[in-house]
C-alpha cells in the first residue's frame, strides 16, 4: 500500500512540474536554437529542480530525508566529482538534496539513457553513458563540465546494491580526478536500501545523507588513483557503517 501511495505521488509531483515547466522547456529549446547553443546547461539545471520538486512531492512527510555536512565548507560543491554509495534507484532523486552546482550531470549505465522519457532529457543534458564511453571521453566530458562551474556525480560501485552491503568501486572517475587535479566530493548515503528495494517496493524508514569533506584537487594529483580509490571508499564504508547505527536508535 505504501508503494502505491508513493508512486502515485510521484506521478502526480512529476505530471505537474511538466506541465509548469513545458513552456519554459519549448522556449529554452527556441532560444538555443535560435542562438546556435547547446541546451545541455540549461536543461540539467531544469532537471535539477524536477528532482527537487519530486522529492519534496513524494517522501516529504512518509519517508523524511535528513542532509548533515560533515564537510567543514559552507560552499557548494562545484568544479569537481561528488562521489557516492549507492543503495537505491532513488539515489540518483537524492541528489537534488545536496548543496552543489545546479549545472550537475551524473554517470549512469546505459539503461537509464533508453528510456522513453528520462533518457531524452539525460541525453540532452550531457549524462555520462559510462557503458559506451572510453576513458578518454569520460575525462573530456567531465573537464567542460568542471570547467564550466559545474559537478559530476559518479556511483563507482556501477550498479546499487540493495542492502547496507557496499561494493567495490570502479576506478574510472578517480582516474580523472588524478588526471585533471580535480576535488573528490564524498557523499555517505543510509537507510534508503528499501527505499525503494531491488523489487521497487517502498518499505517506511528514515534516509540520512551526509557530506564529508572533500579530497583536494591537489592531492588527488600528488597520489595514485588506486589510492582515490580505496580512500574515498573506505571513508563512504565507515561513515555509513556509523549511519546505519544511528538509524536503528
């Protein structure tokens, strides 16, 4: 009854920001028609906000989700790579929580790209099919989008997990945060491994996201990206290891 309940919020959230947005959406479409440009900016931030106004529509109130920074930087995150665990096909709904850069795309596998809806405005917005780039094109894409004030939000263990369990991450994006001096942004995510399940049901719950403090550019540079690698995950374990505890009281 509750998965009912929510994706019937959903729908209703995300039906009436389109209909709110779609003027706005064909006129930006006009414009950089008109002007010879890219859309790509413009669109991930109109994404942006339909994660935010499908949040707040859909678990405000029945599944409440808390964002603590642990960080230490009152700043957004910007002009580098948010890296997360990744429980929950609402992981990447969650990231409209977070205080970063509007201008933000993600790294998904191939299927989000396919669909029917979701796909068109991730393809036009630049998404990161990691499943059919290579190296070379990862690191050019993620540059323009640094270097253009924005983040690239990256879930190294490549597919969620379902469960507290955490995967082993994939070094791609440490790679590139080595390669173009580039800050590593860790987000510890909880408590939403049935929000929804690997069935896309929706069990009640509490969601914690917790933002700690970033690796610098430079020192991302000065060691090896197997070393990003197990650091960034290591801190993203112990943290939702405590997490986890925290929830359960």
């Amino acid at each position: 009854m509750l998965s009912l309940f929510l994706y019937l919020r959903m729908t209703l959230s995300a039906l009436v920001f389109c209909i709110c947005a779609l003027p706005f959406y064909l006129g930006l479409l006009a414009v950089c028609a008109f002007l010879r440009r890219s859309p790509a900016i413009p669109v991930r931030r109109l994404i942006f906000r339909f994660g935010e106004f499908v949040l707040a529509g859909t678990l405000k109130g029945t599944i409440p989700v808390r964002f603590e920074d642990r960080s230490g930087d009152a700043r957004p995150m910007e002009r580098g790579i948010v890296v997360c665990n990744h429980r929950s096909a609402s992981d990447p709904f969650l990231m409209a929580a977070l205080p970063m850069a509007r201008n933000c795309i993600q790294a998904v596998n191939r299927w989000p790209m396919r669909l029917p809806f979701f796909g068109h405005f991730a393809r036009l917005a630049g998404y990161l099919d990691i499943t059919r780039m290579t190296y070379e094109e990862i690191r050019r894409r993620t540059a323009d989008c640094v270097a253009s004030g924005g983040v690239v939000i990256a879930f190294p263990e490549g597919t969620r997990s379902g469960s507290r369990r955490m995967g082993q991450f994939h070094s791609a994006f440490f790679r590139v945060a080595h390669d173009l001096t580039c800050p590593i942004f860790p987000v510890a995510i909880a408590g939403n491994e049935r929000a929804p399940d690997r069935r896309f049901r929706f069990c009640a719950g509490r969601i914690l996201m917790r933002r700690l403090p970033a690796i610098p550019g430079e020192t991302a540079a000065r060691w090896s990206h197997r070393w990003l690698q197990n650091e960034t995950r290591s801190l993203l374990l112990r943290e939702t290891e405590q997490m986890d505890k925290e929830l359960q009281t």
